[in-house]
C-alpha cells in the first residue's frame, strides 16, 4: 500500500495548507461553511447566528475503505468521479492514496464534520409587528 514516509516512520502528517474549498462546490450550489450558512440565516431574518462544526473520528480499514464508496455515482464526490475518464480517475486516485494519512497497519483515521447552525427568530421574521410605543 502506499504510504507516505511520514505515515510508515508513525510520525504524524503537519495540518495541511492547502486552501480551504470554495463556497460552492462545482455544481453552482452553496456549500456549507460556516460563514455561508450564517449568511444564508442571517438573510432569512434571524438573529443571534452561531455556526460550529460537529466532529466525529472515522476509521477506514484501508485505503480501498475510502474510495470504494467514491464509484458508486451517488452525491456530490461520487458524482463527480463517476464524470471522469478512465485516466483522470486513475490520477485522482493515486493522488488521494498520496494524500491520506496512511498508518503503518493500513488503517486511516480522518475526522467527518457537518457544520450545525442556530439562529433566533425576530419579530420581523416571524411575521409579527413591533410593539407600539406609548
């Protein structure tokens, strides 16, 4: 399996430094960061806007645990690989398997993360008028 020198020694990967995704992903449509979402709460009226990320570990038996998901065409990353030629998908994969924070024993350990919102609903939101001031 290939894995990284930095993977195969135990010493963990640095933080990567690649810039975060866009606001939107590749079909047009909003992507969910945090600044996104509270900009589409805020938008619709409410107050208060919190975003925070919910996090939970996910471990991957091997690299063919993450990307055998990827061919079945269904969502946005599945939807995409399935687009691809023959030769692209071969480069997306190999670069992937570069990619991954690989352990010595094949297991991958990665975080999912969906991003939670709340926001309060003001008068004006809710369809209400202001109290009358005497």
């Amino acid at each position: 399996m290939g894995c990284s020198s930095a993977a195969a020694s135990g010493t963990p990967r640095p933080p990567s430094t690649r810039a975060p995704p866009s606001s939107t992903r590749g079909d047009g449509s909003p992507s969910a960061t945090p600044d996104a979402l509270a900009e589409l709460f805020g938008g619709a009226g409410l107050a208060e806007v919190e975003t925070w990320a919910i996090e939970v570990p996910t471990v991957f038996s091997d690299f063919y645990d993450v990307w055998g998901p990827l061919l079945g065409g269904q969502g946005p990353g599945p939807g995409y690989v399935a687009t691809l030629d023959e030769p692209a998908r071969t480069r997306l994969r190999d670069r992937l398997r570069a990619d991954l924070p690989i352990d010595p024993d094949g297991l991958i350990h990665l975080v999912a993360r969906a991003w939670a919102v709340r926001g309060r609903r003001t008068q004006a939101a809710a369809g209400g008028s202001a109290p009358a001031s005497s």
